[in-house]
C-alpha cells in the first residue's frame, strides 16, 4: 500500500470515529436533562454563594441560631428541611389568606406534644 | 371533559355548543411521575387543568451550582395550573411536575379568548374564578415573605442587642 493510500485511510478512520463520538453523544439520553441543568442554574449567580449553612441559618428561628453545623452541605437532609419549612409555613399562612389580621398573619407553630 | 364542566370548576356556565367547542381546543396530555409539564421562564402560552394524577408547582433553589426545585404547591384533579398563559409577560413563573402519572387537558390562550368572544358569561365566570386562584398565590406568598422579613429583622435586632451596636 502506497503512502497516499494509507494517508486516505487513517483520514478516513479518524472521521469515522469522531462522527461516531458525536453520533453516541447525541444519543446520549442524559443530554436533554444535562442542558435543561446548565440552563436552569441562573447567569449571575456566583457558584460560592451565601452558603448552605448560612441559608439553613436564615430559616432558622432567632433563639436556634448558632446552634446549626457549621458546614452543611445542599444535601438531602437540608433539602427536606426546607420543603417542610415551605409546608409549615403555607400551613400557617392558610388563616391569613382567608381571614387576614395581624394575628393570623404572624400565627406560630405549636410545639409538638411531648409525653411525660 | 366531564371533570372540567363540572359546577364549580373553571368553566362553569358553558351551554352544549361552548362545552363542544372547549372539546375541540382541548390538547389532552400525559405526564409521567416526575416529568415536567413546563419550567419557569419557559413561554407561556397554554393554560391546563389536571384531570387525572396530581401536579406539583415548584421553584428552583440554586445552592452551590447545585439546583434543586422547592415545592410551593400542589394541584388536583379539576383544578387549574398556568394561568400566566392570561397575564402578561406570559411566561411561567413556576415549573410544573407530576408526582404520579397524570393527565391535563391544556388550552391555547388565543383559542379561550376567542371562545369566550362568543360566550361572554362564561367568560366572566371564568376570569372569576382565575382571579381567585391567582389572588390566593399572591396573598400565600405576601404573607411567606412578610413573615421571612419579620424572622430576619427581629434576629438583626437581637444581633444588634447582643454586640451592643
């Protein structure tokens, strides 16, 4: 085989295996979810934000801060913490939207009952 | 469709021509547990009502580049989600998901608008009872974000009572 031939041919495998990457990556079924990910992280936003323990500490009641780790990652622990504050909260807020007044806009959770 | 002209729903007041017609326009779709419907930010341009399954409303959090959608509401059977297809800028200013296989029944805003030119009770009534819903967002989110300011100032001022400042 001649040198120009052989030249054709290693030409011809290296496009064929980089339309071959690019074919996989475009079957790729996670590559819809990857870029929906990349477009919903908003521009702006530093990566080293606030913080996670700082936003646990903005949720926390005045008399528990401090009291919070000091280095709680977004896991999955924080994240159910936050929903569940979300529900307390529409919870209480449920009075108000019906029937506003200062008392039922800054009504409290009760303290969970405790057995002695 | 029945769930959708039931008394009290979204489209209450309908006669036979008005319910054939809702028919017509109606995209009916399903959504897998887990799926989105839409996202916030995305165009909004169809409103929908769930009539098997459940959907959840959620906003995103994004902590550390990691982003995770915080549920805010949840919505049933018969009920009505994406109304920013009827209020300017018409964008969703929610994302929307499943939380089990579910089916909405969606409707494009030109086509309503112009369904409820030729029926304007139903119309009316109908524009009722979106204004309901958004009010009960909006006073459930002032309150939310009332009480936050409240929590964040009242720690200031024991921070500041603390140091002496």
């Amino acid at each position: 085989m001649n040198a120009t031939a052989f030249l054709g041919f290693a030409v011809l495998v290296v496009i064929g295996i980089t339309f071959l990457a690019l074919l996989l990556e475009f079957l790729d079924p996670e590559r819809p979810a990857r870029r929906e990910a990349r477009k919903r992280i908003p521009e702006g936003i530093p990566v080293a934000g606030p913080g996670p323990a700082l936003v646990a500490a903005f949720f926390a009641k005045p008399h528990e801060r401090g009291m919070l780790p000091a280095s709680a990652g977004f896991d999955e622990d924080l994240f159910a913490f936050l929903q569940h504050h979300v529900k307390t909260e529409q919870a209480l807020v449920a009075e108000f939207v019906h029937l506003p007044s200062i008392d039922s806009l800054y009504r409290q959770a009760r303290p969970p009952l405790t057995m002695h | 469709m029945d769930v959708l002209l039931d008394r009290g729903a979204l489209f209450e007041g309908l006669n036979e021509e008005g319910a054939r017609r809702l028919s017509e326009i109606a995209i009916r779709r399903t959504v897998k547990a887990g799926e989105y419907l839409f996202f916030l930010g995305d165009n909004a341009d169809r409103l929908y009502v769930v009539t098997s399954g459940n959907m959840e409303l959620c906003f995103p959090i994004p902590i550390g580049g990691d982003v995770k959608d915080v549920a805010v509401e949840s919505v049933g059977v018969g009920q009505a989600l994406g109304w920013s297809a009827l209020v300017k800028p018409y964008r969703f200013t929610l994302s929307a998901r499943a939380t089990r296989p579910s089916e909405v029944v969606g409707f494009s805003r030109r086509d309503l608008l112009d369904l409820f030119d030729t029926e304007p009770a139903a119309g009316c009534a109908f524009f009722t009872r979106i204004s309901e819903v958004v009010g009960l967002r909006l006073l459930t989110f002032q309150a939310m974000w009332v009480r936050e300011l409240q929590r964040a100032l009242e720690a200031e001022a024991q921070r500041q009572k603390g140091t002496g400042a």
